[in-house]
C-alpha cells in the first residue's frame, strides 16, 4: 500500500468584495485583498509540489457568492489549469451551493479544464490504488441537515484509505440547524475527514480536521491563513498532518491597557510591530483609565501611524476618562464652554447616571476637548 498524499483547503471566497473595509483611506486595500485570494491558488499549487502530492482538496466555499463574475470564474480556472500537473477537486459549499449556484457549476462542468474536477454528486470518486474520495456536496445554503450523513453507508475500493470532503460545522457556525457529528470518522470509517466552512484552522480529532482559509478575511484567528499536508499511509493508519502558511495578509487585534499619567502615545509604539506592516491588519482596542489629554495623544500617534498599515483600526469604547482639572481648563477656565465641560464631567461622574449616560457624557467631553484643540491649533 502506498501513501496517499493530499492538500487540504478550504473557502477560498474568490471575488469577496470586502465591503465591510469599504471606509478605509486606502483606495487599493479591497483590491490587494481580493488579489491575495486568487493568488493562493499559487500557492496552494507550491506547497502541493513541496509535499509531493497530486490533488488538492478545496472542502467548499471556492467562489464568495453563487453568481461569481464571469471574470473570477475564468480566473480561477486558468490558474488551476496553469497548475496541470495538479488535480483539483471543487466540493459545493454553503456560499457556492448547488441550487443557488447551479448556472456556476453547469459552467465550471462544462468549461474547466481537465485537472479541475468539480464533485457535484454524493457518489464515490477513485483517486487510484491508494484511496477512494467520499464528497457531501451542499445543496442548500441553509439546509438543516448534516450533509456528511451519507458518508456512513457511501462505499469505497477495497483496501483503499477513505478519505471524507465536507463542509459544514462541528458546531453550529451559522446557526442552519444542523452541526456535523466530531466523531464521524469512526461512524463512517474515515481515515481523514477535509472539512471546510471554519475559516480558521481548527483540529477536532486527529482524523477531522480544518484547514481554514489559505487567505484570512477576518479578525478572528489571529494568524495567517494555511493549508494542510496531509498523508494517509493506508486503511486505519493515522493520518499526518502538517501546516503549510499560505497567507499573505495578517488580520490581528491587540489590547491596549492605559493607566492614568501614563504616556499613551509611547504605549501605542510599543505595541506595534516592527516590520510587515504593509500586510498587517491591526485592530487596537484601547481600555483602563487616560485623561483627555492622553487620549487626545493617543489619537494623534494612531494617525499618524495608521498609512503605514495596510489596514489600522484604534477603538476607545472601553477607555474611560480620568477627569482632572487641567483637562477642563484646557477647554476654558470660563464661559459657556467651561460650563459644558462642568456639566459633561458632573454626567460622567453621577452615581445615579446609568453607564451607557456615563459613556455618552465621557465621548461628548472628549469630543468638546478635541474641538476646541482643533480649533486652536
């Protein structure tokens, strides 16, 4: 018996239009991002050849929507077929999903080239004398099923490694209903289950596993996208997995801890990376207690600092004033100005005040600080 060796991926999301960055300054990051995903295949297809492996696994989700430009189609297509001494293998997922997508895979079954395989049916597929394929395409985007059901009684080659490809939570992810049992490799006699829908990488036994995306698009995991080598040395052998980073971009959150008469633009440098910061979406959450004056530092240093990112993000719910004297005295000493400040402070500080009023009085007197300074230069 020889081993089989595979790549294992998952919800690449070609043509994700990151809408949700649509506010950035920076014109060309949604472009960048939406480039990264196509360029995994690159790079998928580089750590198949360094892992000596032939097919690669895509566990669903390939395409972001149902209806994919004709462009991402094409796209993607040609890549995989500029990749020929590969084979990929296209699994349906909840965004690329049989009915919704019909017209899409009609096309892909109709124009991809011959080491693009889509697998729209529940039906075994050999992948030589080493391992049969078992695929559980989706066919509903919000389906509550467990579509990995029919790998229980979906037959295989004799002596051959089963090798599962699915998509659909261990949990819930998207609340359908339906969650796909963790220990389905021993009801179904898999010696590997590929799943995709998780964006992050996640092991839930040694014979289930995700991949995540190669390309991240969240901040959630906090680490670059990879894929899974994977090698099944035969029926009942423990599979070996090994991580390949594929991504380009880091999507990462940091806390930010201030402690009044602290300098807080000088924390805020300490916090920051060094180096990559050209592909390092950051998100700084600020919190504990700063003084107008500090926080007004702080959102200067974050200006400054943010085109160096691809992507800078500074949140200050969780920061709360420190209200002093010279805070207020920096607004007016007198006038109505000051008696605004007064008041905004006497909010802030009113035990009979709920937190959201605390909250709103603490953002309107920053705010008032921030524009009176703007004012004066």
């Amino acid at each position: 018996m020889t081993a089989f060796r595979f790549i294992h991926s998952s919800d690449l999301h070609l043509g994700r239009r990151f809408l949700s960055l649509a506010d950035t300054p920076d014109a060309n990051l949604r472009g960048r991002l939406t480039e990264a995903r196509h360029a995994a295949l690159g790079r998928l297809a580089e750590a198949a050849r360094a892992h000596g492996a032939r097919d690669v696994l895509l566990a669903g989700d390939t395409f972001d929507s149902a209806t994919p430009s004709d462009a991402v189609l094409r796209q993607a297509l040609a890549a995989m077929r500029d990749h020929d001494d590969l084979v990929w293998w296209l699994l349906p997922g909840n965004h690329d999903n049989l009915r919704e997508a019909e017209p899409l895979w009609d096309a892909i079954l109709r124009d991809a080239p011959e080491n693009v395989r889509p697998l729209t049916h529940a039906a075994p597929v050999s992948l030589g004398a080493s391992a049969t394929l078992l695929p559980c395409p989706v066919a509903y985007r919000s389906a509550a099923q467990d579509a990995t059901e029919a790998l229980v009684t979906m037959p295989s080659d004799e002596g051959t490694a089963r090798i599962g490809l699915a998509h659909g939570g261990v949990t819930d992810f998207e609340d359908t209903g339906a969650a796909i049992p963790p220990d389905r490799d021993r009801s179904a006699r898999l010696d590997y289950l590929a799943l995709g829908d998780w964006h992050g990488r996640l092991e839930v036994g040694a014979r289930v596993q995700y991949s995540g995306s190669p390309e991240q698009d969240r901040f959630r995991h906090d680490r670059r996208g990879v894929c899974l080598a994977v090698t099944v040395p035969g029926p009942g052998a423990a599979p070996e997995v090994r991580e390949i980073e594929t991504g380009t971009f880091l999507w990462t959150q940091s806390q930010l801890r201030l402690t009044p008469g602290q300098d807080a633009a000088a924390a805020l440098a300490a916090l920051l990376p060094e180096a990559g910061r050209r592909d390092l979406l950051l998100s700084v959450a600020a919190s504990g207690r700063a003084s107008l004056a500090e926080q007004a530092a702080l959102q200067d240093a974050a200006a400054r600092v943010a085109p160096e990112f691809a992507y800078f993000r500074l949140t200050v719910e969780a920061l709360a004033t420190q209200h002093a004297e010279a805070d207020l005295d920096a607004i007016d000493r007198a006038g109505a100005l000051r008696l605004a400040a007064d008041r905004l402070r006497a909010e802030a500080t009113d035990e009979g005040l709920s937190p959201e009023q605390h909250e709103i009085a603490d953002a309107a007197l920053a705010r008032l600080y921030a524009i009176v300074r703007e004012v004066r230069g």
